[in-house]
C-alpha cells in the first residue's frame, strides 16, 4: 500500500496498538488481493457478455446523437409543438442512460444485489417517461419545473386525470395510468423494492446467493445477468419513448438495430449463467 506508513501513523495518533494497525493493513492488502483475482475470473467468464452491454450502451447513445440533430433541424413551429416533452423525455433518458453505466459497473465488479437496486430507478424513470408521452406538454412543462421545489410527483395533476380533490399523487398512482404492462414487470419491481430497502426478504433471499451456499458478504458472480439485462430492456424502452416524439426513418432503422442486438445481449447473458451455474436466470 501506498500509504502504509501514514496510515500507521494515523493508526498510532488514535491510539490504536501497533499490532493492531498492522493486522488492519495485512486484511487490506488480503481483500484487495481477493478482488483483483475475482476481477480477473469476472472478465474471463463474463467478458463478452460484459462487452455486449457496452456495445449496446454505444448503439443506443449513438441513435440518441442522431436524433438529437435530426430535431434540432427541425422548423421550430414544429419543434415547438412538443418542446416540453422532448426536453423532459430527453433528460430522463440521459439520465437512464448513467443509470446504466452504473448498473454495468456493480455487474462486473460482483454487485447483482446493488446493480438490482439501481435498476428500480431506472424503471421508474421508464413510468414517469410513459406517463408524460401519454398525458403531453402540460404535464411535461409541469415535470420540469418541479425540478426546482419540493413536489415529488403531484406535477402529474396537470395530466387532468385526477380528481382536484386529491391531496397528493404517488408514483403507484403513475405507474397504474402510464402505459407500460406493469403486470410484466411486477415480480422483477417487487423484488428490486425488496433489495433497495431493509427487509428481510432482501437480506436473506439475495440475488447474489447461490441455492445451498452461504449468504454472500462481499461479490459475487451469481446472480449478474439479471440486472444487466433488465437495465437493456429499460434503456431501449425509454429511449423508444423519447425517439416517439418525432418518428425519423433513420431513428427507426437504429431503434431496430437496437432491438436485435438486445435480443443477442439476452441470449449471451443467459447461456453464460446457464453454463456456469447449470440453472435457469
């Protein structure tokens, strides 16, 4: 370690015995042993699917620049008809689309339990998306000045579908009216709920943990393919959304494009769980 010495130091100032400073530095440097070589089996068993997520990452955010120019070309009488929406939806997908990275950081370093957590944003992203390409400019124009108070989601009464006299809108109230097949997905959101908050399904029935083995402390490798391919499916479907707004023939042929090379980043994450662990995902 670099900073042995000072740490010591630091060790000593506070009081702490010597040995115990050194036993402290030796468990340090034993973890960052065990790191680098889960690392390195991470990157020989995973790597191409860890590689089909990038290049997902790259088609997806390649269509968005493309896209992205095509509106700005656009006569402004006619952007201007959907300004609001384009700006909210544009921004949700940015960002999805750090969500993402962050979500494929956690997956190769051994975190399916925290990329799972990440996911849950993400999918709620994908709501408020819907929820504003359905209900339109009002709603979206409503959503971006919230950005600078307190409301969490009462912006969504602009949409006109709630009664005045109710209180407060919840994101449940959001997800029922926007038009993403909730029942699809609610097993996966109720099990990232569970993961992101202290319960005790989330403690014990880890995705990390392989049937018949000890709940795991540290990484991981069971467990990876779900988060990565639920944060996929995501980004495409928010940035589906956003590319909705003004359907462009070139945006369409790379939404396609994006489509197919999803269903190969499924297919690999599958197969290599299947491989390594002889059980379904």
């Amino acid at each position: 370690m670099k900073n042995r010495e000072s740490i010591s130091q630091a060790f000593k100032s506070a009081g702490f015995p010597d040995t115990l400073a050194y036993s402290v530095l030796t468990e340090i440097a034993k973890d960052r042993a065990r790191e680098k070589s889960f690392l390195l089996k991470a990157e020989e068993d995973w790597g191409a699917a860890f590689e089909y997520s990038e290049c997902f990452y790259v088609i997806i955010t390649r269509a968005v620049s493309t896209y992205s120019k095509y509106v700005s070309s656009l006569p402004e009488d006619e952007r201007g008809e959907k300004q609001q929406s384009y700006t909210a939806l544009r921004t949700l997908l940015d960002r999805a689309s750090q969500q993402y990275l962050e979500i494929l950081t956690l997956v190769k370093n051994g975190f399916s339990d925290g990329a799972f957590a990440r996911w849950r944003s993400m999918y709620e992203l994908s709501a408020i998306s819907s929820f504003i390409l359905k209900y339109g400019e009002p709603v979206a124009e409503k959503f971006i000045e919230a950005s600078d108070s307190e409301d969490r989601y009462d912006w969504a009464m602009a949409s006109g579908i709630f009664p005045e006299t109710k209180r407060h809108v919840t994101f449940g109230d959001i997800l029922r009216l926007c038009d993403i097949d909730a029942e699809v997905w609610k097993e996966n959101y109720t099990v990232a709920n569970q993961t992101v908050h202290a319960s005790p399904q989330g403690t014990f029935g880890r995705l990390g943990e392989q049937d018949g083995k000890e709940i795991p402390s540290q990484r991981s490798e069971f467990g990876l393919s779900a988060p990565a391919i639920h944060s996929a499916n995501t980004l495409a479907l928010v940035a589906s959304m956003l590319f909705s707004l003004y359907p462009e023939e070139e945006t369409m042929e790379g939404l396609k494009l994006a489509a197919g090379w999803l269903d190969e980043l499924i297919d690999i994450y599958t197969k290599t769980h299947e491989k390594l662990f002889g059980t379904e995902n």
